[in-house]
C-alpha cells in the first residue's frame, strides 16, 4: 500500500482557485485555477503577444493567418 501524505487544501476566492499544503507547512502550491483566471491570464497573454509581434515579423504573420482564420470559419460560403 502507497503512503499518501496529508495534504489541506485552500481557497481563498470560494473555489475559483485551489491550493494545496502539506500538513503543517506553509507553502502551498496551487493545483488548479478557475476559469475567472483563466480568461485573465489568457488575456494577459495575448496582450503580451499583439506587443510582441509588433517587431516580430514571424509572429505578425502567424497572427494575420489566425485574423483570417476567424474572420472567415464562420461565414456564409457561396454555393
């Protein structure tokens, strides 16, 4: 039989985002976020992408082809 060691879990925002300590240490390490956050940090990252293909000529295409991409997956097609 595998030892499993005592763990307490946390949240500090109702359940949006859950850590988890051993019992009786401090630190904690998180083991999921919650969709709240989850759109915040993709937001941030997108955010940090848009100014970084500004002088990144690679990533400025690869965001023009996802631009299209949007723009025309939903559209009415000519039959």
């Amino acid at each position: 039989m595998r030892d499993l060691e005592p763990y307490v879990y946390e949240s500090p925002d109702g359940g949006d985002t859950i850590y988890r300590r051993r019992l009786g240490e401090l630190q904690r390490e998180q083991v999921r976020t919650g969709p709240i956050k989850k759109r915040l940090l993709r937001s941030q990252t997108w955010r940090d992408i848009l100014r970084a293909a500004e002088t990144d000529p690679v990533l400025a295409d690869m965001l023009d082809r996802v631009e299209v991409y949007y723009a025309l997956k939903d559209s009415p097609q000519d039959r």
